[in-house]
C-alpha cells in the first residue's frame, strides 16, 4: 500500500523532486518506510532518482501494468479490482470470483492471458506487455433480454476510454469490435450467467481486449493484415495503466447510466456504428446473404434491408462489413 502512495504522490507532481521527509509527512508513513516503498518500485520497473538534498523524482512511469500504476490513474479510488500479472482469460477469472459471490462491479484487469478467449469459441492472442485485457462483473436485477444494448454500448465506454487517453476515436463494428484505420484493435466478449428457475441474469461478464503495443509482426499471422494496435495508430504512446483507469471509470458510468437513461450512449453508439451504411454479409445455414445496414434500433439491433426490399433485425451475430476486414 505504501508503495501505491509513494507511485502516486510522485506521480502527480512530474519532474519534481519530493523529499524523504515531505512524503513521509503528506502519506502519514514513516521515511524508512518511503524508502522501502520507494526500493520496491524500482524493482518493479519505475525509474525513480534519487538527489542528495532534494529528493525523489519519477523518471520512468514505464507501462508497467499494475495496480500500482493504474491506482495511480484513477480519478476516484475504486473497491473491487485487481491486477494480475498473468491469467488463462480475465472473463474465466471472472467467473470464478462470481461463484465465490463477488460483488457488482467487481475488475480483474491482468498483462498477460495465456488462454484468452473471443466470440464463437476463437482464441485471443493475448501476450504479456502488450495489451490490455480487462473483465468486469456486473449484477444486474433484469431479464436476459433487457441486457441486449448493454453489450453493445460497452463499445461506447471503450471507444470513449481510447479517446481520453489517446485522443482517438475508434468506430465500431456492429456489435463491438473497435476498429481503428479500418482495423481491429480490440474486441468485447461478454457473457451471461442466468438463474435456472426464474431465468433472470446471475451475473454478467464483459471482457475487453485491446492491441497497444503490438508491431504487425506481433500479431498471429492469420491476424496481421487486419489487426492494428495503438502503437501502430498514434505517434504517442498511451500507457496502459492509464487506459484501464479511464476504462474502469467509463465502465462505471456505463453501468449506472444504462439503469437510468440509456439514450446518451445509444445515439453515440450510431454515431460510431461504421456497419450502418454499408453492403453486408451474413452467414446463416451455411449459406452467405448479402444485405444493406440500413440502421441501428433501440435496442442496438442491426436492421438490415435485403435487395427484395424486405427488412430484418438482426440482434445478435456477427456479419461482414464491405470493405473491412479483407470482405471486398
Ligand atoms: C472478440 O473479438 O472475439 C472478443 C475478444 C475478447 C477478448 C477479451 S480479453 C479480456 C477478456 N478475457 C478473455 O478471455 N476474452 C476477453
């Protein structure tokens, strides 16, 4: 704990040197206890001078992944989450602590995932040091139908956490993928735990995958025409202990506005709906059909117009978007 308040206090004052003394009287620890804290963070990557007579300054905030670091990004202290250095999937971790009775609300953010998990059962390249893996917990008392558009505004909140920490605005793929420069940079998986006898949602779990530091030659072969990370989109990096932050903090909006008032997000989602406007292709029984999205509805389906005219929702899925993803 010390170390997160000595990580924050220098943190916060960039390029200043803080003395020994000064810490130990702001933090309320002792100055053997500064300096402890202030070993401990070196051996976790920080660069942290120290001057004789001056004090310590951070030198390197590195992008470490920890909850150090990302304490330190968060504009409100926040109760329930974790930083592991390496998980089979945040989701699977997830859901173990919901079976244990974890609480709404509950993170499990993690630098490595030795099994990450995507949409219809594909994996998730997921190596350490290089993205952002992040699953939340949510509790919600509703029928499983009601959380159709939340799964899709959790794209929003991503969208919006990306935006404030690299000043960037992905689009979205209908239902969630984040797409940058045409490409992925990252994907949502969300799962639901129901209740056998009522039917009513147990819990949710999103999980959120997003490429920061990857190079094309990071990605999976299959992966590399069509995969983008932030690194290959920005010419600054964003920490990924201060996405996450901004990722929680989104997170958490989302949850309480989606209760309420919904219809902020749902207009942004259009706004960012890249699908909508575009020739698609949907596969059902085996077969391919082409379509116009025409529009997203209330409840974030995809509404599609086939070429007789006759138009359909779709609600759940995935389709291929014309010129996107190597679909031409
Ligand atoms: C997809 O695009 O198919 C969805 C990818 C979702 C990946 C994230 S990473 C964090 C969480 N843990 C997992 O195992 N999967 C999700």
């Amino acid at each position: 704990m010390s170390r997160d308040l000595v990580y924050r206090a220098l943190a916060e004052r960039p390029g200043e040197y803080l003395s020994g003394q000064e810490l130990s009287r702001t933090l309320g620890i002792s100055r053997a206890a500064v300096w402890k804290a202030v070993e401990g963070l070196r051996r976790q990557g920080y660069g942290i001078e120290a001057r004789n007579g001056c004090g310590y300054r951070l030198t390197d905030p590195g992008d470490r992944l920890d909850r150090c670091s990302v304490a330190a990004c968060l504009a409100v202290p926040r109760d329930n989450w974790q930083v592991l250095d390496e998980v089979d999937s945040t989701n699977t971790v997830c859901r173990r602590l919901a079976s244990d009775g974890a609480p709404d609300g509950t993170v499990v953010i993690a630098d490595c995932q030795t099994a990450g998990r995507g949409r219809r059962g594909r994996s998730f390249s997921s190596p350490g040091g290089m993205g952002l893996y992040l699953s939340i917990l949510w509790r919600p008392d509703c029928p499983p139908q009601s959380l159709l558009p939340l799964t899709a505004l959790i794209a929003v909140a991503v969208c919006r956490a990306v935006e404030r920490t690299g000043g960037v605005s992905p689009a979205i793929k209908w239902p969630n993928d984040l797409v940058l420069c045409g490409r992925k940079l990252g994907g949502i998986l969300t799962e639901l735990s129901l209740e056998g006898e009522t039917g009513h949602v147990d819990c949710v779990i999103a999980g959120i995958g997003l490429n920061c530091r990857q190079r094309v030659e990071d990605f999976p072969p299959e992966l590399s025409d069509m995969a983008i990370s932030l690194d290959m989109a920005l010419p600054v990096r964003v920490r990924r202990a201060a996405l996450a932050a901004a990722l929680m903090e989104e997170l958490d909006t989302l949850r309480t506005d989606v209760l309420g008032d919904p219809g902020r997000w749902l207009a942004d989602y259009r706004a960012r709906c890249l699908t909508v406007g575009r020739r698609v292709q949907i596969l059902r029984d085996g077969h391919h059909i082409e379509a116009d999205a025409v529009a997203v509805d209330d409840r974030c389906g995809l509404v599609i117009r086939r070429d007789d005219g006759t138009e359909e929702i779709l609600r759940a899925g995935e389709v291929s978007v014309r010129g996107l993803y190597g679909y031409v």
